[in-house]
C-alpha cells in the first residue's frame, strides 16, 4: 500500500510516467476480470484501456485512508459495466438487475425480492466504498468469492465478512424513514433520498433531476469549488474525513464522512452549496441535520489510556474500546522506543551514505504494528488481527492506520463487526511487527539464469529469480490514443515462505557499472500451504531507466518487515 501511495504522490505532483506502475500492476487481473464479464477479448482490451484513462484523470479523487485496490476496481468495472451495458443492452432501463441480486443461487438476499431496482441502488450507494465494491463484484457480476479476494487484495475470509455486513446494512436500511429534503433551480433539482448514521460514520445518497422528474448524471466533484460540501457537529467544528463517489451506471450519488477520529459528535449539520450542475449554472443550497444521540446512548466506551507495555523495541499505547451498534473498535498507537528510533534511524543514514552518487535511492520504509486478539472469558477469540494467520481478521472491518510525525510511529483505528451477548472481553497481544533497513543483497548475472536460477534464502523465505528479460507495458501520452508501450527491465522471482517468515520490503538494483535503479514490486502470496506450513510466493521487480540486461547485476533489500512474538502474555480487561 505504502508503495502505490508513493505512486499516487507522483502522479499528482507532475510525474505522470509513475502512473506506468499502477498500470502495470493492476491491468492483468483487471482485464481478466473484465474479459470474464464480456467474454469477447477486443471489447475487454478496449474496456480496460478506458478504465485506466478514467482512474487516471480521478486520481485525486482517492482518500489515502482508504484501500486503492478497491477504489480502483471500483471505478475501472463501474465504467466498464457502464460501456459494456450501453454496447449491448441499449434498452435496458434498470442500471441493476434486480432478479440477478435476488436470483434463487443467493438466497441470502431473498428478503429484497419485493424491492424495486432504484431501491437497490439506493441501498447500495449508502455502503462503505469497500462493501459496496464487494456486493456489485458478487451479486451483479457474479464472481466466486476467491476472484474478489484476488481482485479486492484481502483473503476470503474478509470478503465473507464484509459482504455479510453489507446485507446486514442493507436490510437494516429498508426498514429505515427516507429524508427526501430537495432544492431546485434552473429546471434541476438536487436531491437526498437517504441518510445513515452510527458512531463511526454518516452516510447519504443523493440524486440528480430534470424537470420531468428524470435522474441525470450524478457527478458533482465534491468537495471542491464550485461545489461545496461541509459537515459541523453541534458546535460548529468541521468534521473533515470525506469520501464520496458515484457510478456511471447508477443513477445515485454517495458521500460519506468519516466520524472515527472525533469525539463526543452528538449531531452534524450537512451544508451543501452546489454552483454548477449538468453544465447549469446556479444556487442550489441545503442543510441536512443528522441526529446521533440515540446511537450514542447505545454506545458504551472503555477507556484505556494508561495501559502502556513495551516488546522487542515498539511501544504499544491502547486508547479505546469502543462497542456500538454499528461496529466495535480498538484504537490505539504503535511506536518505536526512544533506543530502538535512534538504531533504526542511524542504520537509514547509513544505508543512504552507502548509496549515495550511485542513482535514485526509494523511501526506506520503517512502521510498526502490532498482532492480537480479543477473548470471552471462556477464552474463546471473539476478534483477532494478525497477517501470519490465514484467516487474518476473525470478524474484523477494517483496520487503518495513519503515520506520524516520528518515525515509526502510527496511529491505529481497528473496527469489528458487533456481536450479540458479549461480556467480560479481554484483549491479548500477540506480538509486533518492525518494517525496518536491511542489510541484504544478491548478486547474478542475468543471462545464465535460464540454465541456472539463482536461489536464496532469507529470514523464512526460500526464493529463486527465475528470469530477467525487457518486458512492454502500457503507459500513458497525450494523444488521441492515450495508451502507449512502453519498455522496462522485468525480474522475475519464485518461491516460498514461511507463515512467519519475513515481509520483503523496498529493492534496488546496481548494474556492473555501479549504477544504482529504483525497483517497484508487486507479488501474491498463496494461502494453502504446503506440508512444510509454507506458502507459495511470486514476486515481479521491475527496473526503470535500465536500458539494457547488465552482465552481472546486484539486487540490495532495502527494507524488511518482521515479526515479534511476545515472551509472556499482556492482558487488558475491557470492561
């Protein structure tokens, strides 16, 4: 993640080569996907070059707190459905088929047979952007819950969960009063249908009408000028953690607001002041009031502001448990010790000193993290978040985590979905996780790999690089063909891992000249394991600037992520 925000980072700032690497890395399992949709390869090629122009010119549109691999699906198979739909199904006048979300293969949603499609998109519009990615992957283009985990890039287990809070969402909804507060001028009107509400969020969806009553585009580029959405809670203080979207085939809006990082919210106001609309200008302007005092009151907090243990050099600091009717969340701090800042922050100085004149040298990742679960006091683990187990999150939501100042140190925002009749939790570290420098490396000559891969070993990981050959991809100009190839160099690398074998981090590459070449990575992980209990990996590092396969070549790892068993127990009552 911390890789394709990089990316993000320069694209926006100018460098629109970077977006090279987003395309590279999303544009195979993207293109099967859509191709899995059309059945007809030329319309898929054409689809996917589309989609890529579209995420591009949004890309300032993507909150860093959210997951990209979703975002970007999200809007790559909305247009591609919204193309494929307007190719092949001009009369169709349902964006969603309702018998295909309610077909008898679901019976799961059995209880929206007797609700219309606009219903449906309604629904849909109020999810959380990664749910309502997983609902439209599963129930309008049908794919196996495998094909979204490959696609979403989160393990089955989370898919099943989040789906299954989507369908608890969405029926919750349907029994719930609609607002249908509207303001119109210059013959259109805007329009919100539907407000929901919990502790760590408000959510609405919003339409578009002509005259006639007909649902326009839904595009607003909210929040930026000239059209403008704020949110104040009862005292005037800007709620600022905003999301939104919209689908090309869906008549609905949605926007989202983010109430995890502010505290005592009782009530907000949403202000909009609409200036442009369809290409109209004008003054459309409406508050909508949300009260969360009735969720409140079903809220109950822990505070844990003083429970404080250290392990193998991260500072853990836990600040709250928090149970509510929407989801149960832990909040808490990761940080490197005063010792442990000052070690890891010498060895990136020297790292950089060691490469220095030599070529561009990448970010040397450093976060800390942390693994635990949540028991009953029959210790059954009720929640539990930690990457070496195959089934990662037990009942988790999400978890986010926002960098600090210092390095190393994160804030942490964990969210589970709620359980009836649960007392007397404990939560239970695990252990830790440490992104820091590594001081490895591996030298090959290129040419002599097809007869003779190159093999290593590396805290847990049992890998060999296979191949290194000038690979084409596609990459973007300003052109009435947008799309063009492009070259680089391409490493190919197999192997396997243990369950809790290191995470590889950051590589670069010096070639027999001594110059130095940022690589980008992208790899997939295997959950079955093998007799040994290890997972089958591949990783794909791709070299930009090298114009030719060196004789020999030296791939340095520039950074690392481990993991830290806890020696005892560290045991935190949350009640």
């Amino acid at each position: 993640m911390e890789e394709e925000l990089q990316w993000i980072r320069e694209v926006l700032a100018g460098n629109k080569q970077a977006y090279a690497h987003i395309i590279n890395k999303y544009k195979n399992p993207l293109y099967a996907t859509i191709l899995r949709m059309t059945k007809n390869p030329q319309d898929a090629q054409d689809f996917v070059q589309e989609a890529f122009i579209k995420v591009y010119e949004r890309l300032d549109q993507f909150k860093e707190t959210g997951s990209f691999s979703s975002w970007l699906y999200r809007v790559a198979i909305n247009h591609c459905l919204d193309q494929y739909r307007k190719k092949y199904y001009q009369t169709s006048s349902n964006p969603i088929d309702e018998e295909r979300v309610v077909n008898p293969q679901h019976p799961e949603l059995v209880f929206l047979k007797k609700e219309k499609s606009r219903q449906l998109e309604r629904l849909i519009a109020t999810l959380p952007e990664d749910e309502r990615l997983i609902i439209l992957l599963r129930y309008v283009n049908e794919l196996s819950y495998d094909e979204i985990s490959h696609l979403a890039d989160v393990p089955v287990s989370t898919v099943r969960n989040k789906l299954h809070r989507a369908k608890k969402k969405m029926r919750a909804t349907i029994k719930r009063e609609r607002v249908d507060m509207s303001v119109t001028d210059q013959g259109l009107t805007f329009k919100v249908e539907d407000v929901i509400a919990d502790s760590s969020r408000v959510s609405l969806s919003y339409l578009i009408l002509n005259q006639n009553g007909k649902a326009l585009n839904a595009y607003l580029n909210f929040p930026n000028p000239p059209n403008i959405v704020t949110v104040t809670d009862q005292n005037g203080n800007p709620i600022q953690s905003f999301s939104g979207g919209w689908r090309d085939d869906s008549d609905y809006g949605q926007l989202e607001f983010s109430l995890r990082e502010y505290e005592n919210v009782e009530q907000v106001t949403i202000s909009f002041d609409i200036s442009e609309m369809n290409g109209k200008q004008g003054n459309w302007q409406l508050e909508i009031p949300v009260d969360l005092r009735e969720n409140s009151e079903l809220t109950k907090t822990i505070e844990l502001d003083k429970e404080k243990t250290e392990v193998s050099g991260v500072t853990i600091q836990l600040k709250k448990w928090q149970e509510a009717p929407s989801s149960n969340e832990l909040k808490y701090e990761t940080m490197l010790t005063q010792k442990e800042q000052l070690r890891i922050d010498g060895q990136v100085k020297n790292m950089k000193e060691k490469f220095k004149g030599t070529g561009d040298i990448p970010y040397i990742h450093t976060d800390t993290a942390m693994a635990y679960h949540i028991e009953d006091e029959e210790k059954n683990i009720i929640y539990r978040w930690n990457t070496l187990d195959e089934d990662n999150g037990t009942s988790a939501l999400q978890s986010m985590g926002q960098s600090l100042e210092k390095l190393g140190h994160v804030d942490w925002n964990d969210s589970f979905i709620p359980k009836k009749d649960l007392s007397r939790l404990t939560f239970v570290l695990e252990g830790v996780y440490k992104a820091e420098p590594s001081d490895f490396s591996i030298s090959f000559h290129p040419k002599e790999l097809k007869k003779e891969p190159v093999s290593f070993d590396y805290e847990g990981n049992s890998l060999s690089i296979k191949k290194m050959t000038k690979d084409h991809e596609f990459g973007l100009r300003k052109s009435w063909n947008p799309i063009e190839k492009k070259t680089s160099i391409l490493i190919e690398i197999e192997g396997y891992k243990e369950i809790d074998g290191a995470e590889l981090g950051h590589w670069i590459l010096t070639d027999d000249k001594g110059d130095t070449y940022p690589v980008y990575g992208s790899g997939s992980l295997l959950n079955p394991t093998d007799d040994s209990g290890r997972r089958e990996t591949t990783l794909e590092l791709r070299v930009y600037g090298l114009k030719s396969i060196p004789e020999k070549a030296v791939l340095h790892l520039m950074s690392v992520k481990r993991y830290y068993p806890v020696e005892s127990e560290w045991r935190i009552p949350l009640y």
